[in-house]
C-alpha cells in the first residue's frame, strides 16, 4: 500500500516536472550562417494568432498543413521548396505528387518531424495540439488564420516574408486586391433594396449555412448580397426550412464538396418541392459553386468572390461561363 | 366432474429422473393427499398435472383426454392451481390479482364484468382477504399472499384444484380454516383435489385418500389410517416420529419419539 | 353446479365499487389527454420559427377541409410552411413518440424488468446499421418516395431482431433471458461495425451524426403514409392482448395456469412492438429516453395495469414527443436542436420530480 502510493507521487511529481521542463525549452540555438537573399534573415514576423516567430535562415524547405497554404505556396513560386503537403491539398494538380503528411486535422507529427522543414505553415484548427507539439520540438511554425478577405492579403504577404519572396507576394497581394476593388467599386454603394438575398447551402440535411463570422458571408456582402442567416450567429449553423422559406431569398447557392454527396446539397436546392415557390427556384437563380473556391483561404477565393458578383449581380458583372 | 388419471408418469428434469412409472387417479369429490419427503417429487407431480412440465414419458389425463392435447385456455377452466410460492407483480392490488383468476373465462377482447367482480369478491370472503383488497402486494406477509392465491383460483371456477404446499406459511388457525373452505367445496361440488401437503396431521385429517411418495416412486397408497402407520413412517421419514391415534377422530396423528431409540437413529 | 349455490358462507354481496379497478377515473384521464393532445397539436401548428398569425393558420388549415370554401389571402409560402412542413412534422412527432411509450411499455411488461426499453433486442442498432449502409452506397433510388435511407433502417431493424428471436429460440420456447441477452449481444456488435463504418467513411459523417440524434425536419406526407399502416395495426394488437400481459407479470408458469398460451404471446407481443419500434426508428433516427420513462412516469400516476398503462402511454407519449419537438425547433430558431437531445432534458427533470413524490410501489 505504501509502494503504492510512493509510487504515484512519484509519478505525478515527474510528470509535472517534465511538462514545466518542456515549457522551457528554447526554440532554436544555433548561429546564423550568412544567406544569399535580398532579405536580410533571420527575421521576426507576427504571424495571425499573434504568436512573433523568428525564421532565422531563408527556409529551404517548407511543408503545409492546409490545402490553402498549399496553394499560396505555389502561387509564390516557392513549388520546390515544399517538401510536405496534407492529403486533400488537390490544387494545382502538382501538389498531388507532394509527399504527404496526414490529414488537415490529422497530422502525422512524426512524419514533420522526420523531414525538419525550416518552415511549417499551420492553421486555426491546429492551435490547440499540433502547433504546441511542434514548438516543443523546435520546429518554426507560422499560424495563418484569415478571418476576412483582408486577412487572406496578409497572409499572402506573410508567407512572402518568411520565404524571401517579398515581392512575389506583393505582386501576388495587389493583383488580388485590384480584382476585389473591381468588384467593391460597383458593389460599395448599393443600397440595401439593391441587393438580393442570398442563401448559401452548405450541407442539406441537416440544413446548414454560413453564419456571420465566416468568410462566405463576407463574400456574399462584397459581392453586392445580403446573407439571409447573418443574424443566425456564429460559424455554419444550422437552419429550418421554414425560416429559408420565409426569408424567400433571391439567389441560392450550394457548395459542391468532395465524396459520394458532394453534389446533394445542390440538388436539394433545384428539387426540394418545398422550396418551389422561394424567388430563387421561381427565377432559376440557383447556382453551385466548387466549395474550395469559398472555403479555402488562399489566392482563389478571389475567383470565388468574382463567381458570387456574377452569380447575384449578373446584370452588373459578365462571367464567361 | 372430472376425474385425474397419471398414467405411467415418469417426470425428469434433464436426464435426472424424479419420480419414475407412477399411476394413480382421483375421482370427483375426492381430496387426495401427496405427502412425502422433501425433494421427494410433489411439487413436480403437480407441475406435471397442471402442464407446467411435461412428462419424460406417460400420460396425464383428465376425464380421459390427453391433457396435452388440450389448448391451454380451455384447461386452465378445467384445472386451477395454488403455486407453492407464488411470485406476484408487487404493483398490482390484491383484488387485482384476484380477478386475474377470471381470464380463462373471458374472451380476448372481453372485459371483466359486475359477475366476474363480484365471484372474485367472494372467493376473498371465502379466504377472509376481504380487507386486503385494496393493498398492494408489496405490502403484504407471506400468509396473506398466499390466501390471495387461493382466492384467485377460487375465482377461476373450475373442476379440480391442485395444491401445493398450501399451508406451508399460515398460521394453524389459517391452515385449518383454508383447508376446511377446500375439503367443504370438494364435497359439495364434487370437485377433484390433489394436495402436496407436508404436515402428515393435516393430510390424515382432511384427504381421502393419500400417496406416500418415496425415491421416486408410491411408496403406499391408501386411506390416511392405511398409509400412516409407523413401519410407512419409519421406512421413508426414518426413526424420529410414531403414529399415534387421534383420540376423537380416530385418524393417525404423528408425534416426535421422545426415547433413546429416535436418540440413535439421529446419531447415525 | 353454479358457483354461486354453492357457496359456503350466506352473505350475498356485491363487490363495493371502491375496488373496482379505478375504471372511471382512468377512463377520464384518457379522455383528459385527448383533449391535450388536441392543444398540443394546435400549439405545435401555431409555433415555429416562422412567425404566422394564428388567423391565418386557422384560415389555412380550414380551406383544406371539403366543403370550405375561403379565398386564400396568404402566400403559397405560407401554406407550404403550415401544411408541408409543420403539419407532417407534428403528426410524425405524435406517431413516433406513442409508438416508443407503448413498445418500451410492452417490452417492460414482457421481460418483467423495469429497465426494458424499445431498444434493447437490437432494433435500434439494425436501424442505425441499415441507415448507415444507405448513406455510404452510391445507388439512390427511391420508392414510393422514400430514400434509401429510412427503407434500409427499417429492414435493417426487422432482421436484427429476427436474428435475435432465432437464436434465442429453443425449439418452441422462447426464454426471456435468452432473448435479452442475444440481443444486447447483438447490438454491441451492430454497434461497433456502425462507428468503425461511420470513422472509415469520413465524407457522410456529419450527416449520418445528425440522423443517428433523431430529427423530424424534412418530414415527407409520403414517409407518414409509409409508416402509419405499422403504427396503427401495432398499436392495436398491443391494445388488444393489454389483458394477457397483466396475467404475464405472475410470471410464465402462473400465466400458463391461467390459460394463456406463453409463447404465443411472447411472439405477438414482440413482433408488434419490434414492427411500431422499427417504423418510429427508421424514419427518425434514435431518441432515446422515451421508450424507458413514459411508461414509467404513466405507472406512476395511474397504476400498473396494462389496460391502462399502454393507451395512457400512447396519449403521453405522443404529447411529450411533440411538445419537445415544439422546443426542439423554437429554442434556438431558427437553428435547431437535434430532438434525442432535448427529450432527456425535458423529461428527466419531470420524472425525478415524479419519483420524489411517489408513495406508492413503481413496477
């Protein structure tokens, strides 16, 4: 009985120990060799969780925890130097053959831990564990979160940062901001009887929507739209039907994902009988949209944004089909 | 009327055999006793006449009809049963329980009606339950339980009544006023009785006609006086008892040996 | 000879009406409840997320009647809402929560435990089993317009428990036990194939989450024509063999002697019971907490005896499950919460307020 006890005060000492010894554990310590770039490294950045990382050496290697960053990483150039992508990072076709390290939530530490990038790109959904994890073992990780389409710029810039792509990113940043001016300058000054109602499906059973903290919503507001579940709260809640049906909106679009029932929300919007006297299904206003244009925070939610404008002002932006 | 026959009964449980090529009859208007050592297989024997068992070979029949050819319900009018501990739902009320014993009379979608009531309410002023009515089982002793069983196979109205135990958890003056209620309804209306009983005082009071069941077989058979005697007594119960008479009946009465004979055979 | 004649005592006298088995007041209180649930269908009309002047829901509902004749002053909008979303919804709330008081009634009553409930040989997890198969197979068709989904529950429902009942089975008897544990056997195995089908499948988990919940939205008229046959004949052969079932709580060998063929029985009950079950399950997904509390809470107030306790728990039922449906959609509309959640969290307040109040026996 003794033993016992002995034994787990000893435990739970050594465990406390540990973890504060963990704590301690300084990043990096090595000394900077000299780099050929027109930055000059080691660097401190801010990233969006507001953590400060110093990379301390332009990064030769690269690996990406989210299918977005994936595609910043390739729309920078920086395609050779990314040695680790997740497995749905689909876009472009070259990601495919990247090696892979896990799932966007599942990320297999080891697998990072065997390549030691000299730059991790993280996201939101990897605060609490992967992000911790991966300090502790020394390893530089940028957190990129953009909330709004502001933020996806900075993001964009960050990453140009990091990897001594300034300009790349700054290039990459204006021609990204032009097209969404492009939009704004015409959408800015709607008044609210001018802009339709807008209904986005995310999944049709159970029925879920964007609320007003996402990035679809702000889409469907830059885009010349009223959200019609922006008082819903936050995130994609859900909706019943007869709050879609009373708030009649004008255009509705669904988000085609991947899988077996990607294309079932959109085809719940075009048949769902219930629906048949909504303005939308009257006006054949009801539209898919690839949900990867939408959901991921990187350089082609602008087109995501362009096929809303077409989409819910058709009259006041042409797409070519 | 009906008359009990067993013909040729040998009742196991699994290949562990009871009581083995037992035949005997009751006639209407006949209270017959079984009495016999603990284990000896009474309970069984009435399991096994009232179809709760069936036979490892043999026949039950009832005025001459195989009873396990007989659909359940119509039975269960012919045949009523005083289970030797009966579990009841604690729940129910004892005038619900009695009134149960109306079912074999009623049809599926039947309910029961002012007649059914008022017979079940009898049969609980036949066994003085009459105040128990309206309380529930759970709160009821043994005893009371047990007269409210009687009373609800007084309610099913049939032909023969099988015992068991009956009296096993009365006090004397119960037991005798049960049995009294029982020997009187058997007289007047002819009704066919079967009794597992192990107080061999009642049962030489209040049979006709008794079986002495040993090792699995009718170890005698015959009037109270012709069974009960002590050679029976010694050769199934061993030394402990004798047989007295009973100074006004006349019938066997059964006492504890009080000498250094019942001495030695427990010491055995 | 009669009975009556002779009878040994001379006293001649009715049964007093106070032992009469309660009859009139419990008849009163299922005409009670009818009442109530004729208002809690109303409220349940009246209420949603959709704000409808009680007016025009009357003026709706009525102009569907033969013979009425007014001039529609509303939107079709409207009228779909009332009588296309509401209106199904509701009445499937009432089937499917009187289905689930009386089979865990039945049940409780069948394997004389008071822990019983309508999922506990299995139909749930063959339901859930089925579903789950519907979501992951690529073939979608439709008959008599259902999905594939519910048809799938339902069959999926039926043969778990005709497995159960086959392996319980020892030639013509049916042992209790035997069929409580085959069946919980069963349903963890069901079970475990379910949640490793629900991990390796990762595209339909968040849809076949909310299914396994429960949830009435998209109620189809066409999935109550489907399910209203197996609820009324259940329920009425249930009501039927009320009588039988009270004898079955003396126990088997008791009941036996009292005329009723055991395993005949055993397998009507089962059967209607399983049949209403598996219908309530397949169209809705699993809400617990009814099946087990109703009956309880009805035994409570109104006594054990069976010709009772299944119509009360009929009526309860059906009120309960739409009066928590009506919270379900109104708390946090216009989302809406899944109704397995809000049935436990409605009901076990109330039931432990009713066990603190009892005085008499519960089973």
């Amino acid at each position: 009985m003794r033993l016992r006890i002995v034994v787990t005060i000893f435990l739970i000492v050594s465990t406390v120990l540990m973890s504060f010894l963990g704590a301690c554990t300084p990043a990096t310590e090595e000394p900077v060799p000299p780099v050929q770039s027109k930055l000059t490294f080691p660097v401190d950045i801010t990233d969006q969780m507001g953590r400060v990382v110093t990379i301390e050496k332009m990064p030769e290697t690269i690996v990406s925890l989210s299918p977005g960053h994936t595609e910043i990483v390739f729309a920078l150039g920086l395609e050779d130097r990314l040695v680790g992508v997740t497995e749905f990072c689909d876009y472009p076709e070259a990601a495919k053959d990247k090696p892979k390290i896990g799932g966007f939530s599942t990320v297999d530490i080891e697998r990072v831990v065997g390549i030691q990038p000299d730059l991790i790109l993280a996201a939101n959904i990897h605060r609490k564990e992967v992000i911790p994890e991966l300090e502790r073992l020394g390893l530089p990780v940028v957190c990129l979160d953009p909330t709004t389409l502001e933020e996806v710029l900075e993001a964009i810039t960050l990453v140009g940062k990091c990897s001594g792509q300034e300009e790349k990113a700054s290039q990459l940043a204006t021609g990204m901001g032009d097209r969404i001016k492009a939009i704004t300058y015409k959408t800015n000054n709607l008044t609210p009887a001018e802009r339709p109602r807008v209904f986005y499906i995310l999944w049709h059973d159970p029925l879920m929507t964007v609320g007003s903290d996402t990035r679809i919503h702000e889409l469907i507001e830059l885009a010349g739209g009223i959200n019609i579940a922006q008082d819903l709260g936050e995130g994609y809640p859900t909706i019943s039907l007869e709050a879609v049906i009373i708030a009649n909106p004008q255009v509705i679009v669904a988000g085609t994902g991947h899988g077996e029932g990607a294309v079932l929300p959109y085809q719940f919007a075009l048949t769902e009988e219930k629906l048949r006297d909504v303005d939308a299904r009257v006006n054949g206003r009801v539209y898919k949209i690839n949900t990867d244009l939408v959901g991921r925070p990187g350089p082609r939610i602008v087109d995501g944004l362009e096929r809303f404008a077409e989409f819910i002002h058709p009259e006041l932006f042409k797409g070519d089909q | 009327m009906v008359k009990l026959e067993m013909q040729g009964i040998t009742l196991a449980y699994g290949d562990k055999k009871i009581v083995e090529d037992i035949t005997f009859q009751v006639m209407p208007g006949e209270m017959v006793g079984l009495v016999g050592p603990n284990g000896s297989g009474k309970s069984t024997i009435i399991k096994a006449l009232s179809r709760v068992v069936t036979p490892y070979s043999g026949t039950v029949l009832i005025n001459g009809r195989d009873i396990s050819r007989i659909p359940r319900r119509e039975l269960s009018l012919l045949i009523s049963v005083i289970p030797q501990i009966p579990l009841l739902p604690s729940a129910f009320t004892a005038f619900e329980i009695v009134l149960m014993g109306r079912n074999p009379h009623l049809g599926l979608f039947q309910y029961e009606g002012p007649r059914d009531m008022d017979i079940a309410w009898q049969a609980m002023e036949q066994t003085s339950t009459q105040c128990l009515a309206e309380r529930r089982i759970s709160e009821l002793s043994g005893g009371e339980i047990q007269c409210v069983v009687i009373a609800r196979a007084l309610t099913q109205e049939t032909q023969a009544i099988l015992l068991d135990e009956p009296t096993a958890n009365l006090d004397i003056s119960r037991q005798i006023e049960i049995l009294d209620l029982v020997k009187g309804l058997c007289r007047k209306n002819k009704l066919a009785v079967v009794a597992a009983l192990h107080d061999l005082n009642l049962a030489a009071h209040y049979c006709d006609r008794l079986l002495l069941i040993n090792r699995g077989g009718i170890h005698a058979e015959g009037t109270p006086i012709e069974v009960i005697n002590t050679q029976n007594l010694e050769q199934v119960y061993g030394h402990g008892s004798y047989v007295h008479t009973h100074p006004l009946s006349g019938l066997p009465a059964v006492l504890p040996r009080v000498d250094s004979s019942r001495n030695s055979s427990l010491n055995k | 000879m009669s009975w009556q004649q002779a009878k040994l005592s001379h006293t001649n006298q009715a049964a007093p009406a106070a032992v009469y088995p309660h009859r009139r007041g419990r008849v009163y209180a299922i005409l009670g409840l009818l009442v109530l649930f004729g208002v809690m269908v109303a409220l349940a009309i009246t209420v949603g997320s959709a704000r409808i002047p009680l007016s025009t829901t009357i003026d709706i509902l009525l102009s569907k009647l033969p013979l009425v004749d007014i001039t529609p002053h509303w939107t079709s909008a409207l009228e779909t809402i009332i009588l296309e979303i509401r209106l199904p919804r509701i009445i499937l709330a009432g089937l499917v929560g009187a289905a689930l008081a009386i089979a865990g009634a039945t049940y409780q009553g069948l394997f004389r435990n008071p822990l019983a409930d309508p999922y506990l040989i299995g139909v749930a997890q063959g339901a859930a089993l089925g579903a789950v198969v519907g979501f992951i197979l690529p073939i979608d068709w439709q008959w008599l317009g259902l999905g594939t989904v519910p048809l799938f529950a339902f069959v999926g429902a039926l043969l778990s428990v005709a497995v159960v009942y086959t392996v319980a089975r020892v030639g013509k008897v049916m042992p209790v036990t035997t069929l409580i544990l085959a069946g919980v056997a069963l349903g963890a195995l069901l079970s475990s194939i379910v949640s490793y089908l629900i991990i390796t499948s990762e595209e339909q988990l968040h849809g076949i989450m909310f299914w396994l919940m429960g949830s009435f939205s998209l109620t189809q008229w066409s999935e109550i024509k489907f399910v209203l046959p197996y609820m009324v004949v259940g329920v009425g052969v249930l009501l039927i063999y009320a009588r039988s079932l009270n004898v079955m709580q003396l126990g088997e060998e008791q009941a036996q002697q009292l005329g009723i063929d055991v395993e005949k029985l055993k397998l009507i009950l089962l059967t209607a019971a399983t049949l209403v079950t598996a219908a309530a399950v397949s169209f809705v997904g699993i809400i617990g907490f009814v099946g087990i509390i109703i009956p309880h809470a009805v035994r409570l107030i109104w006594g054990p005896d069976y010709r009772f306790l299944l119509p009360l728990s009929v009526l309860v039922g059906a009120i309960f499950l739409i009066l928590t449906d009506i919270v379900a959609r109104t708390v946090l509309a216009p989302s809406e919460v899944p109704i397995g959640v809000i049935t436990a969290f409605c009901g076990a307040p109330f039931f432990l307020y009713l066990l603190r109040r009892r005085t008499k026996v519960l089973f």
